[in-house]
C-alpha cells in the first residue's frame, strides 16, 4: 500500500504547475525570476525599501531576481548611490551598474566580511535573504539543513543590520522555525518583526518570511 504521505507528493507533484501565472509575470516582466514578486508584495505591505535604504546585501541572490528588484525599487525612490551586495554559491546572472555578486558561500563569515569592507560597507540598510538549500525529499533532514544554513547568517546580521534596519528573511515553517525566530528577535529585537506568507507563495508550500520593517 502507498504510504500517505508519499501519495501527497505525487497528488503534489502532478498538480504542480511550473508555467503558473507568476512564471508568465516573471518572463514578461524581465525579472530572472518569480521570486521577485514575493518581494514586491512584502516591500508593498512593510515598506521596505523607503528613501533611507541605500545600501542592501542579498544572500542567496541567484538567479538575480531580488538583485533587479531592490535596484528598481532605490530607482524609483531615487536614491543616490545605491549599492547592492549580492551572495551565491552560483552565479547569478544580471548586469546592473551598483549591483555587485559574488560567487560566495554565505556560510565562510570572515570572506563575506572581507567582500563587504572592499566596498566600503560597515552597516546595510537592509538585508534581504531567499536563500534555500537543495532538498534531498528527506522532510527531517531538509528541516535541519535549512535551519542550520539559516542560522549560519546570523551573524550577519548583527554585524552589518544597521539599528532600524530592515530584514526580509525566507524560511520554511519546518521544526526549528520557532526557535530561529526567536534568535533572530534576541539578535535585533522583537519590534516590527513579523511573518507573512505572499500571495505569489505556492498554497501548498511551507515556505514564509520573517520581516522586520
Ligand atoms: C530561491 S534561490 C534565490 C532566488 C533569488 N532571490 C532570485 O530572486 O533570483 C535560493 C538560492 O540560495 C542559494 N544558496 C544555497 N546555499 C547557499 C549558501 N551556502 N551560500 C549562498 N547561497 C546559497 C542557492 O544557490 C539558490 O540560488
């Protein structure tokens, strides 16, 4: 007899849809990817990129699609000398004059450091992260693996979140989630901080995002 859950997935897989409506909105929008409307929906609601973000680190910005998005977004609040740094274990592939990656594994803290003191950087404005491991199906392992590549950054976050900064946090309502919301909020504090499920997330998936605004 097919396991329960096992017949989950493949009802899941089977009406998984690719080419969903947001795919369409990506292509024709020239974004590399579907992410990027995510961000749009959480910058719309907590303001994120107001007139004071200027400088933004993005981790895990591969293909590129929230790199386009915080350049649009400082774009449109005309904001004088941007800077965006974004961090990948693969190359993400945008050309975008103040928006500089780096094939980099956000885990190794002291290159990141290095990377963000050769741009001049002491405290961001605003960190977004979409990072995710590849799943391996296992939902145990890929908790742990998750949450313990996520709490790898924070770090990060204390070193360079500027006080009142803004943070944009994907992570998936796994075991271990409670518990990285709690560090997060010991690390920056508990106000503004809140978690939102966009629209343009799939129904089905656990994914969310920390936001603190
Ligand atoms: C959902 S994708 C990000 C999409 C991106 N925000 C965009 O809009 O184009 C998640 C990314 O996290 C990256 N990632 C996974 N582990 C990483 C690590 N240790 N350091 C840096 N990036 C990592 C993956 O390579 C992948 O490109």
């Amino acid at each position: 007899m097919i396991d329960f859950r096992l017949s989950i997935r493949i009802i899941a897989f089977m009406t998984y849809n690719p080419y969903d409506h947001y795919f369409k909105q990506a292509k024709k929008s020239g974004y590399k990817a579907r992410s990027a409307f995510k961000l749009e929906e959480i910058d719309k609601k907590y303001k994120i990129f107001d007139k004071n973000v200027k400088t933004v680190m993005d981790i895990g910005c591969s293909p590129g699609s929230w790199l386009q998005y915080a350049s649009d977004a400082m774009k449109k609040n005309r904001i004088k000398n941007p800077l965006v740094v974004g961090f990948d274990i693969k190359p993400a592939t945008v050309e975008i004059p103040d928006v500089h990656r780096y094939v980099q594994d956000i885990q190794d803290t002291e290159a990141v450091e290095k990377i963000m003191a050769g741009h001049g950087v002491e405290k961001c404005d605003a960190i977004i992260s979409d990072m995710a491991p590849n799943t391996i199906g296992f939902k145990d392992i890929d908790a742990i693996r998750s949450i313990e590549l996520l709490r790898t950054t924070l770090p990060l976050y204390e070193k360079f979140l500027k006080e009142g900064g803004k943070a944009v946090i994907k992570i998936f309502m796994w075991p271990g989630f409670e518990e990285f919301l709690s560090e997060f909020r010991k690390l920056v504090g508990s106000k503004n901080v809140k978690t939102f499920k966009p629209q343009a997330t799939r129904k089905e998936s656990k994914e969310t995002y920390i936001v603190k605004f």
